[in-house]
C-alpha cells in the first residue's frame, strides 16, 4: 500500500477527503492507523500533519477536472 508514503501527508496545507465506501467511515481510519503501525511503517498515523476527512458514504460518481470518476 503506497499511502503513508505520499509526501502530501506529512504538510499541514494538505486537505484529504477519504470515501469509505461500502464500509463505515471510521473503518477506513483503523486500517490505515494500522497500515501505519510498527513493524509496517515507521511513522505512525498519529504523524500525519495534513488535514483528513472521513466521508461516510460514497458518491456514484465525481468530477476531477475533466475526468469524471465512478467508483
């Protein structure tokens, strides 16, 4: 899994919004808090400096710029 090693993470001008979907917001938290644990990674979630946010449901579809996303 790449994500504890994008460095956006670790700014505090950073702002995520993680979509959980099918699952509850928080469980996206426990797995990546344990992705990010000893002996996986050596920094811990606690670390991340950036701004996250949990959506509890996820949209049927979402614009990037000109691409348009469905999960």
């Amino acid at each position: 899994m790449g994500f504890p090693f994008f460095k956006p993470l670790y700014s505090g001008r950073s702002r995520f919004r993680l979509h959980g979907c099918p699952f509850h917001s928080q469980f996206v938290e426990s797995i990546l808090s344990t992705v990010m644990a000893p002996p996986n990674f050596p920094v811990k979630y606690g670390d991340v400096k950036a701004e996250m946010a949990y959506e509890k449901a996820c949209p049927q579809k979402f614009d990037i710029g000109s691409v348009a996303v469905t999960p």
